[in-house]
C-alpha cells in the first residue's frame, strides 16, 4: 500500500536504460513523471512508445523537461515544484570516456549530480542552521539515486570515484535521500549484454575481455524501477539508505552469456581475450574516430559485482526479485 501515493518525480536520464524502467514503473502505480533529456522531441517520442508513456502522455502525467546536468543553468526549472528526484543520468558511450567532449564519469556522473542538488538548494532555498547542517525553507524534494554495487571510497576505479562523491554529496546535502547501489543490469534495451550476445548473429562465438569467472548478481531491469519505486512510496519509513541492489542469483560472466545463449537457443563457444590483450588493443583503438574501446572501458567490463541482499531483505521482506532465467526468457525466449 502506497504511503505516499501520486508524487510528481523528475527523472534525469529518463531515455536511458535504468530511467526508462524507472519512469515505466512510476507512470504504471500512477504517479506523474517529468523526464529529463537534452532532447524533448526524442524522449517523447521514445517514452512514448511504451504502454506506461502513452497512458502517461494522455493523462497529462508525463511531462518532459530540456536540461543538461552538466549545465547548471538549465536544472532550476527541472527541480521545481517535484516531490522526488531519480538521478540516473549517464554520459553517452559510457564506458567509454571521452575528455575532450566532457564526456566523463566526473564531469556527468559526479559534477551532474552535485549539479542537481546546487539547483534544489537554491530553488527550495537552503539555509545553514548549524555547523553540518543544512535546513530548506521549502519542503525539499527526497534525492534518488543510481549508484552501481561495486562502489567504495578510495576505488582504483573512476567510475567507482566519481559515484562516490556523488553519493558522499547526496548524503551531506541535508535532503532525504535514498541510493540503489544496483549490479549490471540486463533487459531488452541494455546496450552491453545484448550487444555481447549479438555477435552470435553472425559468429560461431561471442568474445569477451578476460576469463568470465568474475561474479555478479545480474538484475532485471523492471526490478530496478520497483524498487525506486518502492523507496519513493516508502519514503516516510524508509530513507536515507544506502542500498545494494542485484538479482537473485550469483553467477559469473561465463554462467550468464551461456544462459542467454542456451534460452536463445543457440550453440555458441566463449572466446576470452586477456585483459593485458584487450587493454593492448584499447591503448590504439581510443585514438581512432568513435573511439569505441579504453583501457578503463576493458576494466569496467570485466569487473562483475555482488549485492549483498541482506539489507534488501530486511527492509523490504516482501520484495521478489525476477530470477534470471525467467528475465531472460521475458524478452530472448
Ligand atoms: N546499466 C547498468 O547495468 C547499470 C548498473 C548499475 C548502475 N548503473 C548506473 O545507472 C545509471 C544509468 O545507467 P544506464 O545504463 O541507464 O545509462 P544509459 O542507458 O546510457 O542512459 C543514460 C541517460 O542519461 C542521459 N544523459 C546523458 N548525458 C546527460 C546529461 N549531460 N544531462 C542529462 N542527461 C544526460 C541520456 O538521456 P538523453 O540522451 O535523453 O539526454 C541517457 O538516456 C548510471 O549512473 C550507471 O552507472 C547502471
């Protein structure tokens, strides 16, 4: 039962893989999104291709806003008048970054969602009320946040770093707040399994960079909009929390692409590349136009990462996670 039923969320990164089941399952239990996109035509467009987006659309309660979290100046007018926040904007070909666009985990990731609490802070007009402690003179919206499972301070890795911050940011702003440290998702629009598997359109294997023998909790990506969905509802009991997030079932990289390749129905030999190999090829590939492969974006690929549901489990003990055959199944059957 909702406690806190019909709020109005603004969604960055609304159009991507995580905010678009985001947006879905808040459109779905009737609540009113406002997604963010630096393209209002094409998020129209592409949310609106959903059953959730066209209800939506013609109940008036999708509604789109043209922001850039890298541009703070666009982000005053996405933040009022909104009940909840859902930050999972991304820069485009993550992974992959790209410095000299800005195309980085510190400048989108990190700076963007420090961006986005400098524009609440000055909309619902943060004052200082004592040493650490910030008060809003309006009623503040509550921060969600999509952080990933493998975060910790003082990571080697950038992508590690820059969430970090971001959520070291979240909690010192002086908001409610709730962050999803989720695991590598999968879904019918998630760009990195599915374009693994891919390749077995037209190859007798599917390649990937080391030995497959990393763990991971792969979660569906629906679960990831029910439980945003969940803390939104939820957040008068439940909040500031810091959540790890990830499907049912612990396997390795080599368990899961066989498993999408057996209800695929397809015969298909792994082909693992050293990383020392993969890293070798990405130090030429960054420099060629698209630069499609990084050092970094090998690392990340083969980093894999396990929740620990324990917290999940104790906070919300009714809640069922796909399992990830059926997953699969839902849309590679
Ligand atoms: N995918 C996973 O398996 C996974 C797992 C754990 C955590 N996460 C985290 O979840 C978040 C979202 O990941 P994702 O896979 O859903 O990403 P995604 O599919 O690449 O989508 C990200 C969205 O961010 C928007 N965006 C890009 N640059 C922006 C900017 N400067 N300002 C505002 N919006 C911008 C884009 O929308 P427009 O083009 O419409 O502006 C895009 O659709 C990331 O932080 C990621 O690290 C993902």
């Amino acid at each position: 039962m909702s406690e806190n039923p019909r709020s109005t969320v603004l969604v960055s990164g609304a159009t991507g893989l995580m905010g678009t089941a985001v947006t879905r399952e808040l459109l779905s239990r009737g609540h009113r999104v406002r997604a963010m996109s630096r393209s209002v035509d094409r998020a129209r467009i592409e949310l609106g291709s959903y059953p959730e987006g066209r209800t939506g659309l013609d109940e008036g309660r999708l509604t789109f806003v043209e922001a850039d979290v890298t541009q703070p100046q666009t982000l005053d007018e996405a933040v009022r008048e909104v009940d909840a926040v859902a930050q999972t904007a991304q820069f485009p070909g993550a992974p992959v970054e790209d410095p000299d666009k800005g195309l980085t985990y510190m400048n989108v990731d990190r700076n963007g969602t420090v961006n986005l609490l400098q524009a609440i802070a000055r909309v619902y007009e943060a004052r200082t009320a004592g040493p650490g402690i910030t008060r809003f003179t309006q009623r503040a919206p509550h921060f969600l946040y999509l952080s990933g499972v493998t975060v910790e301070e003082g990571s080697a890795n950038v992508w590690d770093r820059a969430k970090w911050q971001a959520e070291e940011a979240i909690r010192g702003s002086g908001l409610d707040w709730s962050i999803v440290r989720a695991s590598p998702a999968y879904g019918p629009e998630d760009k990195s399994f599915n374009r693994l598997i891919g390749y077995s359109d037209y190859q007798p294997f599917v390649a990937i960079f080391g030995d497959g023998n990393e763990k991971l909790t792969p979660v569906y990506v629906g679960d990831v909009g029910r439980i945003f969905a969940r803390l939104l509802e939820e957040r008068d009991r439940v909040r500031d929390l810091t959540l790890p997030f990830g499907g049912p079932q612990v396997v390795t990289m080599n368990d899961l692409l066989r498993t999408m390749l057996e209800v695929m129905g397809r015969r298909r030999r792994l082909l693992h590349i050293p990383k020392p190999v993969g890293k070798a090829q990405a130090l030429v590939l960054q420099f060629l136009p698209g630069r499609f492969l990084t050092p970094d974006a090998v690392e990340f690929t083969a980093q894999g990462g396990v929740a620990d549901l324990t917290l999940l489990r104790e906070t919300f003990p009714d809640f069922e996670l796909t399992p990830l055959r059926e997953g699969l199944a839902s849309y590679l059957g």
